[in-house]
C-alpha cells in the first residue's frame, strides 16, 4: 500500500492531507482564509499568500502527528504547482520541495485542475475511464472528456467568468456576503426560482460553451430595479445557471457518445440542485452519475495526494517552477471572447 502527503495552496484554501492507495484519507487538515477575505469581498492574492506561508508548515506536521506517520514513510510529497495565485502556488510547491529534498521522497507536481478532475476516482473506485467531466469551480467552467491520468481534452470552456466566479459575483451584487456561493444556495431555498425572468447566456448555440457576464449584469438589473425579493433574485440566479449548464452539456455529450459516465467536480459541484439537475441530465442519456462529497468539490489536498497516488512513480525535478496557468489540455483551440484563464 502506498501512502502519499498533499499539499494544496492555489487560493484560498491551505490545506495538507495523507492519502493512501486504498483511498483511505488518513488524516487532513484544512484552514480557510474565508475570514481573512471576507472585508474585501473576494480573494486578495497577498493576503493568501502570508496567510499560507504562516499556516502550511505546522499543518503539516499537524497532519503527521495526527495519522502518527514519519514523512519518511510517505512514497511522495504531491504538491499543487499551479494554476492558481502564484504567491499561494509557490508556498505550497517550496514547502513540498524542501520536504521531498531532506527525506529523499519523490516530489509530484500536480496540476490543481487535475486534483479536481480526478477526485471523484478518490471518493469511488468503480470510476473508470473514460468519463465526461464538468469542471466547474472559482476560477474554471470546462467541459473535458476525461481518457485516463493526463488525458484530458477540453470540449467547452467559458467566454468570460467561470460558473464559482458568477455565483460569487451575484452573493456581492445581493449583499449576501462571502464566500458567495454557499451564500447564494442558501438564500436560494427560500425564493423563487421562476419569479426573476433572467437570461441563458449561449442556450441554443451549437457549440458548448459557456458565457456567465449577460447573466451577472441582468441579475445586477433586477436588484437595482428594487422590484424583487433577494431570494427571488438568488433563486433565479441558481436556476438560470442550471439551465445554462444542462443545456451545454447536451451539446458536449453528443460527442462523447461513447462515454458512459458523467462526472461532476469542483466547487460548485457541492450546490445541491447543480448536482440534482446533472443526475437528471444523466438519466436522460442514459449515463451513471458521479459527484464528489461536498468537501471534496472544494479546494482540498486530499484530491491532490490523491492525484499523486494515481501518478505514483512521477518524480518531478526539483527545479520545476510554479505555474500561474496550466491548461489540462494544451492543445484545446482558444476560444472567441475567452480571457487568459488557463
Ligand atoms: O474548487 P474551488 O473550491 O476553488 C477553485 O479552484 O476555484 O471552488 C470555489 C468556487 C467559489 O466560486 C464558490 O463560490 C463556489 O466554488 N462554490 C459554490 C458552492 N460551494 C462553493 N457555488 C455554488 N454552490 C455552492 N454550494
Ligand atoms: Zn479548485
């Protein structure tokens, strides 16, 4: 049995967790900078960067001594190498290659996307490949289809914000705080989802991409119009993202015919009616549906020893740099309208 050490450290999110080949997680640790970015409304990059660099080092041996294992007992020390912000990145990576040096352990540069893409393999082994994949979190909104550890190639993207980021723009523009997204499920169960009429940015269009602004600035509209309630409004939101959602993914599963599993993974893969309506949409094609635990769609460093663990003889110099961007699939063709997001 093999038995590797994550650290995860790309947002907000310090993390550290000891993850087996069984699947087991032994032991993990996450602290949540929710309250040091709350007054700002959002993720301050320097702000998460001092606060990982003053908590990753004694999670770490927290996380040791809670499973009683020597790091020399690990088979590797995977680490989150990007994307993500570069300060938090290069906390994490610095850690992992000092830690990997003076134990002589393999280091595994994982790709933070790839944690995500992967986790729902931790939480079932009867996950195999191919499966198709919504990747939706803070900062990506993709649809891959997903042929084995390092396969992956991206069908869908989004144009302008990721899903997390729309759910976290509509929490501030209703003053429902930070993080957004929870905020906005949970103001959504006592509204309305019919009563706001709001846009499906892209439905109807024949390639499966995703476009979220159209969305943001209508429900900016609706609030200003002081005509609704905000669980009207959060409701709405909610469920006009589904409906965006589902009907991409329709258009992405036609070429993945093939594919007999849909998986969901990411932040925003723990909102309950996300999770319902892409179980229906897998009923409708006939396809098994799989989603994470909740604290498995957040950021996590058990899906990033669990990366290490499926790339397991991987031994990632130690020079390697920290990356800001890092495509799943590189050779996916840019799309009109997209930013730089990787
Ligand atoms: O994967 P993640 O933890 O971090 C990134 O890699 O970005 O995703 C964070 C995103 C945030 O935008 C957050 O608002 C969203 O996931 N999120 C949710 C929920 N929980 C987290 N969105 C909708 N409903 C939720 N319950
Ligand atoms: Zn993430």
């Amino acid at each position: 049995m093999a038995l590797v050490l994550g650290i995860e450290s790309s947002c907000d999110e310090t993390a550290v967790a000891l993850v087996d080949s069984e699947r087991h997680i032994v032991a993990q640790r996450i602290a949540s900078q929710d309250e040091d970015h709350a007054p700002f409304g959002g993720v301050v990059p320097e702000i998460a960067a001092r606060a990982h660099a003053e908590r990753l080092a004694p999670m770490i041996a927290g996380v040791l001594e809670d499973a009683g294992i020597a790091l020399s007992e690990c088979d590797a020390i995977a680490a989150t190498a990007g994307p993500g912000l570069i300060g938090g990145v290069m906390v994490g990576l610095v850690s992992a290659k000092a830690l990997a040096m003076a134990t002589d352990t393999p280091l595994i540069a994982i790709n933070h996307l790839e944690g995500h893409a992967l986790s729902p393999r931790l939480a079932d082994e009867s996950i195999a490949f191919p499966y198709a994949l919504l990747l939706v979190s803070g900062g990506h909104c993709q649809i891959l289809r997903v042929d084995g550890v390092g396969e992956y190639r991206r069908l869908a993207t989004t144009i302008d914000d990721a899903l997390g980021e729309a759910f976290d723009k509509t929490a501030k523009i209703l003053g429902l705080g930070f993080p957004g997204g929870p905020a906005v499920e949970r103001a959504a169960l006592e509204g309305d989802a019919r009563a706001v009429p709001l846009p499906r940015p892209m439905v109807g269009s024949g390639e499966p991409h995703f476009s979220f602004a159209g969305l943001k600035s209508a429900v900016l509209r609706a609030h200003e119009s002081g005509q609704y309630e905000t669980a009207d409004i959060a409701a709405s939101f909610q469920q006009a993202a589904v409906d965006c959602v589902t009907d991409r993914l329709r258009i992405a599963l036609a070429e993945m015919d093939d594919v007999d599993t849909l998986v969901v993974a990411g932040g925003v893969a723990a909102n309950a009616t996300v999770r319902a309506a892409l179980e229906q949409l897998a009923v409708d094609h006939d396809m098994r549906f799989a989603a994470p635990p909740p604290k498995l769609c957040t950021d996590n460093a058990a899906m990033i020893a669990w990366a290490g663990i499926e790339r397991l003889g991987q031994s990632d110099p130690l020079d390697i740099s920290a990356r800001p961007r890092w495509p799943l699939d590189p050779e996916a063709e840019p799309v009109r309208g997209a930013g730089v997001k990787a």
